[in-house]
C-alpha cells in the first residue's frame, strides 16, 4: 500500500504539487490523469525517490520514503517517461545489468530476467542491441526492466507516449496482465489510456487532486450530466403538450425540436440528481403510449470521463490560458515602446495600443 501525505514541491515560486494527498491500495491498477504540467510526473518522482518533497511524506508499505528508501524502494518497480536505457547494451545485458543493479540474487538473476522478457515478450529481441529496437520495443526493455523481480508496485510515468495505435494496445495488453498480480499506477494525459485499464482514476490539476473514485462514480460526478435523447413520431406542440403534464424533480432542462425524419421531433431531456437510482424512461413509455403517441427511439446517454475531465479541470486550464495571453500582451507592448524609444519614434499611443490588444483577442 501506498500513502502520500500532505505532499508539496516548490521550485521557487512555482508550486508543481500543492498539499498532496492519497491513498492507493494493494491489488489494484490506479490511473494518475491530468493536462501536461500538472504535477504527475513530480508526483512520481517523489514517490519513487528520484526527488525530495519540500514537505510531506510517502511511505512504501509502511516504509517512508525518505528515511528508509532501501526497504521502500524494494517493493517498487519504476519506469519513467523516458527510460533510463543503455542503447549500446543488448536487450539481455541491459536486464542483467539491471537485475544486478536490484540486488537480485545471482542465483535467481537468471529466471527473473527470463520471466521479465516472457512477460514483456522480448524474447525474440533479446539479442539484439537497444539502440536498433523500434520506440514500442524500448518501451517493452524499459517496462521489463520496471518488473524484474516481481515488486508489489509498478509505477509507470505517461507509458504510451510517444507510441504508434498497435504500440499503444499492447503496451496497455501488457498493463492489464501486471494488474492481475501487482499494484499498478500509471500516469497519462490521455482520457482513453486511463479509462481503458484503470479500476481507480485520480485526477490532478495544478499539484491538487481534485477527483478520485472508480471510472464509473467519476461519470456520476456530473451534476445533470445524463441526457435522454426520444424521437417521437408527433409535431412538436403535441409532444411539448404530452410532456407538460408529466411532473418529476429528476428533468434538469428539455430541448424539443423538429427531428430529421419527416413529422417527427427530437427530444433531449437533461436528467438531474434528485433521485440518481429512478429511471425516468418507463414512465416517459407509459407517458406516450397513453396518449397514443409512438416512441420511435429512446436512449440514455451518460456522461463521458472526457466531460468530467473538463468540467474538474478546463475552467482552470481556460484561466491560466487568458492570464498567458494578458502577460504575453504585456511584454509586446513593453517591447514595442523600447523599439521605438530606441529608434526615435514616439511612444505608441496608449488608446490605440488598447484597440490592438482588443482586437487580438477576436
């Protein structure tokens, strides 16, 4: 088990983590997401031991991090964003090497590089030099080199970047298969990586934690997030006078217009919160049906993890963005009035020079 406590990094002024802190638990494969430069690979970083925390601990199954990095390290298996591979070395010397550098018995390094590759299916390059082997086949040596000795935790920083479509599903084929026997965490920016292999998903923005639950009670998250979409075969004053007589808490909002099929309408109903376990689709059925108006289609549509993504994370992203532009306005101008200042022009006019800025932000 893993424990990160009230973590923080400061390079400076700039805060990369701001009061971290989680739990993760044995036996499961957990998702680290957030935009690039949210503190991810800081995190792991820390939590790995390649950097100190300015404050907070980590502690390893009970080992902190810090103080007992020998014992704590022992349980992890670390691959970084970009691993850390000697091209020059062979497949099969690098993992020795590797194996040496663990502490692997002699005696038990031999079966342990061999179980890495057959996990990993290197062994039909093991011969072969690093440095030769395609961008999939590195990340496969790095990730081989993350399970040698079988640690109880595997921590792998963004492991698919970077990688082509049939790179990417077996890196993540490999994933699932390390998840049935080990704790895995895995950091990414891409929603679907982490949707698609992850029990656990936590979501970082700016060094805080902002979210963490299973994939499925993330999409629960959005406040009026399920929609209802109906085709109705009516005008749309006939169904919009159905719909007026049927009363529940559970309707957010509904969107009634003509539907593409001649003497329909499309309905889009945005459910709420009220009651999240009714379902309002029965009596919307029985609704219709009574007053002898057919349902040609009806479908719930969830929230996707992408819309909660946004929702947690895109107001954040959209205010930094404007205070960028703003700082990058700024320094324009400033170096617009030394150009001229050194030319012998006159200082541009403040009133045109706001009409400009203005007009850049169209």
């Amino acid at each position: 088990m893993i424990e990160v406590k009230n973590l923080v990094k400061k390079y400076g002024n700039h805060i990369a983590v701001d009061h971290l802190s989680f739990t993760v638990e044995d036996g499961q494969i957990y998702g680290f997401l957030g935009p690039n430069g949210a503190g991810k690979s800081t995190t792991m970083n820390i939590m790995t031991g390649y950097i100190g925390a300015t404050q907070g601990e980590v502690f390893i199954d009970g080992h902190n991090i810090l103080t007992e990095p020998e014992k704590a390290k022992q349980s992890i298996g670390y691959l970084p964003e970009i691993p850390p591979l000697y091209v020059d070395m062979t497949v099969l010397e690098y993992l020795n090497f590797a194996a040496e550098l663990k502490k692997i018995k002699a005696s038990e390094r031999k079966n342990a590089v061999e179980e890495a590759m057959n996990l990993t299916r290197l062994d039909d390059v093991k011969t072969r030099l690093i440095r030769n082997l395609s961008k999939g086949y590195k990340q496969r040596v790095g990730l081989a080199q993350a399970v040698l000795g079988m640690p109880d935790i595997i921590i792998l920083d963004e492991p698919t970047v970077g990688l082509d479509p049939i790179q990417i599903i077996e890196i993540r084929d490999l994933i699932k298969e390390l998840g049935k026997k080990h704790t895995v965490i895995l950091s990414s920016h891409i929603l679907s990586e982490v949707s698609a292999v992850c029990d656990h998903i936590m979501i970082i923005s700016h060094g805080k934690l902002v979210a963490s639950d299973t994939p499925e009670n993330l999409m629960q998250m959005m406040k009026g997030g399920h929609t209802l979409e109906m085709l109705i075969k009516a005008e749309p004053a006939r169904v919009k006078d159905i719909l007026n007589v049927y009363e529940t808490n559970n309707i957010v909002s509904q969107e009634i217009k003509n539907g593409e099929e001649e003497g329909t309408t499309a309905v889009t109903i945005t459910l709420g919160e009220e009651n999240p376990n009714y379902d309002v689709r029965e009596d919307l059925f029985y609704l219709f049906a009574e007053n002898k108006t057919p349902i040609i289609m009806m479908q719930l549509k969830k929230a996707s993890l992408e819309e909660v993504f946004m929702e947690l994370t895109g107001a954040e992203e959209t205010k930094q963005e404007k205070k960028s532009h703003r700082i990058g306005l700024f320094r324009k101008n400033i170096e617009k009035e030394a150009e001229s200042l050194v030319n012998g022009d006159s200082a541009p006019d403040p009133e045109e020079q706001e009409d400009e800025n203005n007009d850049s932000d169209l």
